[in-house]
DNA sequence: CGACACATGTAACACGTTACATGATTTG
DNA sequence: CAAATCATGTAACGTGTTACATGTGTCG
C-alpha cells in the first residue's frame, strides 16, 4: 500500500519511468526503506490495471513514462489528506514478542529486554553518526530524507523509553506474584465451552 | 512473520489448537491486532510443511492440537533471543507521507500535518481511556494487554512530538526557501546518464 | 574490452486479508 | 427453535521479496 501511494505522490510532480520513480524514492527517503526495482514495474502495471496511471509510449530516450489518470490525482490527493489511520496500527514485532515474553514461562523477559535495549541504541547511533554526515538541505530532497531520519530517531527513543517502563512493570509484577504462584494453565481453553 | 513467531512461541506453552491459537493471542495483545482464524491455519499448514509443528492427531473433544518439533522450539527460542532488527525497518506509511508531501509541490504539508495530529492525539484518548477499561493485571494475560497498550501509547506520543519538529523545521526551511524559488526541475531524472 | 550502472521486465514464492462453506455445540 | 459461538478449513486476491533474464550505455 504504500508503495502504490508513494508512487502516485511521485507522478504528482509529472510523468516519469519506473527506474526513475525508485531513484526519487529513495533520493527522498534514503537508504532507510530499499525499494525493489521491480516491485516498481509490478505496481505500475497494477496501477495502470486500476485506471489510476497511464503509459505513455518511449519518450526522446525511450523510456516507458507513466502519468497520472484523472482518478490517480483524485487517489493521490486523497492519501495526503487522510491521516494514517492509528486505529489499527500494524502489527509491532517487538511488542508481540514482549507480551508473549511475559506470558510464555521459560524465557528470560529480562535478557530480551536488555538485548533489544543494546540493538536499538545501536541503531540510534547510526542515526546520529548519519545525520551528521548529510550536513544541511541544499534540496528539498535533504529536508525529506532528514525528515524521515529524525522519525527513525524518535521511534528508536519512544522504544528505548518503553522498554525501561517495561523492565520497571515486570519487575515489580515479579514481585507481587513470585515465581512459582500458579499460573492459568498452561494450554488455557476458552473458558465457555466445557467438552464432552 | 510476526505471527509465525507469535503461534511458535504460544506452542511453547504446550500443544493447542487452530481457533484456541486465536483466542489466546488475542487474549494477550488485546483487540489492536487481530488475528484473522484463517491465517492461523494456513500459517501452520506452513509450519507443518517446514517442519516446525506437528499435527497430533483429534484429542478428547475432536481438536487437532498442534506441537513444536525440535526445530520448532529451536526457532522460538531463537526468536525470543534474537533482537529486533532495527536496521532495516518496517515502511512508515506516515513518515513517507510526509516525506513526500514536503517535496511534492502543491500539498500542503502544514494540514496533512495538523490532520495527522488530531487522528493521533484521538488515538491517544482512546488508549488512556481502555487503560482505565482494563484495571489491573490478576493475571499476566492482562499484563501483556496492558504492556502493548503502553507500547501503542509510547509511539503514539513520539509520533505526535515527530509532527511537531517536523513543522517547526517545514517553517524554517519555508523561510530560508520562500515560494517560487526554483525547484530541481519538476521530473528530475538521474544525473550519469545524458541523453541523445 | 570488461565492469558497472541504467533500464525493463518476469516468475516464483511468502505473507496477509477477506470472504465463503460447513458443521457441531451452546444458550436464550 | 433460532441465533450465536466454536471449530476447521479453502479460494481468491493484494502486496511485497528475491532472483533471474536481457539488453543498452558509460567509463576506466
């Protein structure tokens, strides 16, 4: 989905080739999101089976130029002015694997925490050793890419903070229900239906 | 990915089956994601193929229960112990958004920015107020819930603080870069290669 | 010339979602 | 009994990834 969005963003500025909408993707959002070129062609083709972009024959040097329909711009301009749901937000790995974590007995809740808080101050590194490196927007395309670099960064700290609040909670839950209190079963059936 | 770990972890708490799967992965993530039934078989007909389960066959009420192999529990130890991969992570939708609506001539970022924030912020309420919902952990079903809920609100908060710099930092280049100065032409193509 | 970037595609596969079919069991 | 829930599946589709095939242009 957001490939497809992103590459009628694109087309909004004009017509363009497929190996020229994954360079001005990636010129915008850096080396962050890796596009496939090929994804580009498949999405295109879909798009174009959608009636939202149309192709328009080899140009001056031959490259296949794609444009937006009328119903691309109205489907364009309707992804920038619908906020990203956050009523069903994708699905979290790293929460996932925490709530099952503290349900699952026999794993280190502790030891996950605390490997997941070094990788992520890791990559926060990089993000700063990053920002230091591209200096300062010459183009639109370095405030883009510095944008997308600052959101990493704040995602990355929103984590770290996140993961101290639930070594905090789980420690404390440690101690008002020590080890060995029992728990709910191990294979827990829906409480409803009784068998036989 | 997230829900082939997610089935091999629960089966770390001993055989169950498909519909139960469900309900107990929905019993500690909460309502934020949920788990289509389908998937779940589907996603351990895969497991089976590749040798990570395997179907015991009906039991006492006619359930076909499913099983961690050897390989299996390797794989879900292995996850729990194996940090998330900050390097390479998932699209945000939002932060492409926005990316590309401040290099796309015509959008205006300010609104987009401003919209998102009201969705987000309303997001935030509703959290806060399932946090009173649900009041507190008897048992460590209700800790997860409550964990991925803080989770949600972590990121809904730096998401909201993101939007905020963001349109600081929009202002100022605004400022440096004053509308109608030339932009790097409205399809700009790849630098090496000139043509004809 | 040979390596590499540019450029366009295709095939196979993995994962996820929606929707439907089917039947047993429970409950008002 | 009727409706809802439990329970197991399947089919079709959308999206994304990897890998390969194929050819042109550029540069050392």
């Amino acid at each position: 989905m957001s490939v497809k969005n992103a590459l009628l963003a694109l087309l909004e500025q004009g017509p363009m080739y497929g190996y020229q909408l994954r360079a001005e993707f990636e010129r915008r959002t850096g080396a962050t999101w890796p596009l496939n070129v090929g994804q580009v062609y498949t999405t295109l083709t879909r798009l174009e089976r959608d009636g939202l972009v149309v192709a328009a024959g080899a140009d001056e040097g031959g490259h296949v130029h794609y444009a937006l329909t009328e119903a691309g711009h109205e489907e364009a301009r309707s992804w920038f002015t619908t906020p990203v749901s956050r009523s069903q937000p994708p699905r979290d790995e790293l929460a996932i694997k925490l709530a099952l974590a503290v349900t699952v007995s026999g794993v280190d809740v502790a030891a996950v925490i605390q490997q997941q808080r070094v990788a992520t101050m890791g990559a926060l590194q990089d993000y700063t050793r990053l920002k230091r490196t591209a200096p300062d927007q010459q183009d639109v395309g370095d405030l883009a890419w510095s944008l997308v670099l600052d959101s990493l960064v704040f995602a990355a700290e929103a984590e770290i903070r996140w993961l101290d609040h639930t070594e905090a909670r789980v420690r404390r839950a440690a101690l008002a229900r020590p080890a060995g209190t029992p728990q709910p079963a191990p294979a827990s059936r829906p409480a409803k239906q009784v068998r036989r």
